[in-house]
C-alpha cells in the first residue's frame, strides 16, 4: 500500500511540472485576426439641407404716390415682360400738381426778371436779386418733383417675371409705398434658399457644384452651385441661409419644396464598419495590434458611408486596425495576424 502511494506521487510530479511550465513559459494561445488599412484619401460627403424655391430677384411693388386706382392689368399668375404697366392711378390729382408747379415757375421767373431789371437801375438791392433766383431754383425743383409723381403713378414691371400676388382693385384708395404686387422675376433665375448649421457652412464655399431635387418631379434632379452664403445667423434659426442657383431643368414654380445636396469633400480617416466594437451613438472603439498584444483604443465616428466609417478622432498615428477577429479581443489579449491585410 505504502509503495502505491509513492508510485502516484513520482507520477504527478512530471505532470505538475510540466502544467507549470505551459502557465509559464507560453500562456493563452494567441487569436488569428485580420487588419485593415486606415484610409487618408479624401471622403466625398456632400451637405444636405432643404428649402423652397423661388425666383433669384423677388419684389414688392407699389405706387410712389397715393390715389385712386383708375385700372389694374395684371392678376396672379399672370407673366410680365420688362416696362409692362400693371396698374394706373386716377392722375387728377398729380396732373393739378404738375400744373400748379408750372405756374409758379412761371411768376417765379417773372419776378426774377423786374428784379434784375430794377436792380439795374440802381433801385433794388442785389439781395432781393439773390432771393428771386432761389425762388426760380425752388420753382423748377417744386415743378421737377411734380412731373415725377406723375409718371411714377403707374406701376410697372422692372424685369421680366411672373406675378405671385395682388393686392388692389380699381377704384381702391392705395398709399404710397404700399406693395399693390409681388413679382418672381424669371430673368435672373431660380434658387434655392436653405439653413445650415455652422459646423455645415464652413464645409461649404461659394461655386461649390450641387444638385436639387423635388418631390413633384421624383427621379429628376437639377445640377446647381452655391451662389451666396450668409456672413451672420438669422436670429430667429441660428441657421446661415445659403443660396443655391439652379441651372436649367425643367420649369418650376415658386414655393415648391427642393432638397440640395452640396459636394463636399471630407479630410478624415476611414475604416471598414466591420473594425468598430463597443458602438454607442457616435463612441465605438477598434482593436490595433502593437507587440502582439490587442490595443484597445476609443475613437468617435464623424459618420458612415458605404461600409466604411469616416473617423473623426481617436486614431491619430494608426496605420491599421483589426477588421476579422476583434470580437474576440480584449486589451492586451494575445494577437496573430494573419497573412493576408483587408485593404
């Protein structure tokens, strides 16, 4: 019984030594994984926003004089061309004005003659003189703002366009400077005017190419550029207005809702979706190898595109990360890579 018993202890001790051993000298076998590259190459990623369009140059038009509206020739919808009249007023009024004027620069210039004529002649002074020239100056501007009045007693239109509203009838009692039209000019084009976050807007620069689409003409787009950009917030949105011109497409309508996409192209590092783990909003984290060992390192993605994530910080200095096999890992867990490298 006793030599049983040393037996089994002479055989345990090779058994122990050599389990103490594997603990020692070789640990846990490491993990097959594969790499990817991080991409530096510039990522298009345009900027999206929406608005409405309308005409390049809009406008209110009114009467520059108060009156009665004597005839309204134009109504919505209604497409005018440059120095069309689209509505006169009862002249009556302005004309006695014009008229008034012209009587007194009459007297005036009169006046001014027996003045000069006494001054002459010694019996007047040269200051009366002097206050019958004014009198002849004032006369002539009274008349000059007279003669105005009435040919601004007319609305035209100052380029050519579309009327988008009316507001007058003949025979109304109108003010001056009230809008009686608004008009969408056709001449200087169609925009599209939307709002963008500043973080958006510094991405974006005047002549950048774009495209518009429309929900009323699904599968056409229209190409465009970016043809002013605000200096300053609105300050109801925070949002900078950008104005995006179209060129060409079919014809549209004032009002119409349009979708831009503006090109842009994105300087950040890029890698394979398949590489993130531990993703939480726009928090993940990728797996590199460094001396055979798993490196653990946090990152935020900027955004994602195709099946790649454009990285917008946390891999400063990585030239690969683990793409096949980083489910498995663990910071500092032991890590073969495989022969082949996803690109």
């Amino acid at each position: 019984m006793k030599r049983l018993f040393v037996l089994l202890l002479l055989a345990a001790v090779p058994a122990c030594q050599h389990a103490s051993a594997a603990d020692a000298g070789h640990g846990p076998a490491p993990l097959d994984v594969r790499l990817a590259a991080v991409s530096l190459e510039p990522i298009a990623h345009p900027v999206s926003g929406a608005g409405l369009i309308t005409a390049r140059r809009e406008m209110d038009l009114s009467f520059k004089v108060g009156g009665v509206v004597s005839q309204v020739r134009a109504d919505v919808g209604t497409r005018v061309k440059r120095g069309q009249v689209l509505a006169v007023l009862d002249t009556t009024e302005v004309s006695a004005a014009v008229t008034q004027a012209t009587e007194g620069l009459r007297k005036a210039e009169r006046d001014l003659e027996r003045v000069e004529a006494l001054h002459g002649r010694g019996s007047m002074p040269l200051a009366e003189v002097q206050n019958a020239r004014t009198g002849v100056a004032v006369a002539k501007a009274g008349l000059s703002a007279a003669q105005f009045n009435v040919a601004h007693s007319v609305v035209t239109a100052p380029s050519d366009g579309v009327v988008d509203r009316r507001a007058v009838e003949p025979g109304e009692v109108v003010p001056g400077g009230k809008p009686v039209f608004h008009l969408s000019g056709t001449g200087t084009g169609w925009v599209v005017r939307l709002g963008l976050s500043d973080r958006d807007l510094f991405a974006v620069r005047l002549g950048a190419p774009c495209t518009v689409t429309v929900d009323a003409l699904p599968g056409e787009s229209v190409p465009c550029e970016v043809s002013e950009i605000a200096s300053s917030a609105s300050a109801g949105s925070g949002l900078f207005e950008v104005e995006a011109l179209l060129k060409g497409g079919p014809e549209l309508r004032a009002g119409a809702t349009a979708k831009v996409q503006i090109a842009r192209d994105v300087k950040l590092p890029s890698i394979p979706v398949a590489a993130l783990v531990d993703g939480r909003g726009d928090a993940a984290a990728v797996f590199l190898v460094q001396d055979g060992k798993a490196v653990r390192r946090p990152v935020k993605v900027g955004f994602l595109y195709d099946d790649r994530a454009a990285i917008a910080s946390g891999l400063d200095g990585a030239e690969q990360v683990v793409v096949e096999g980083s489910s498995r890992l663990r910071e500092g867990s032991p890590a073969r890579i495989a022969a082949a490298t996803t690109p």
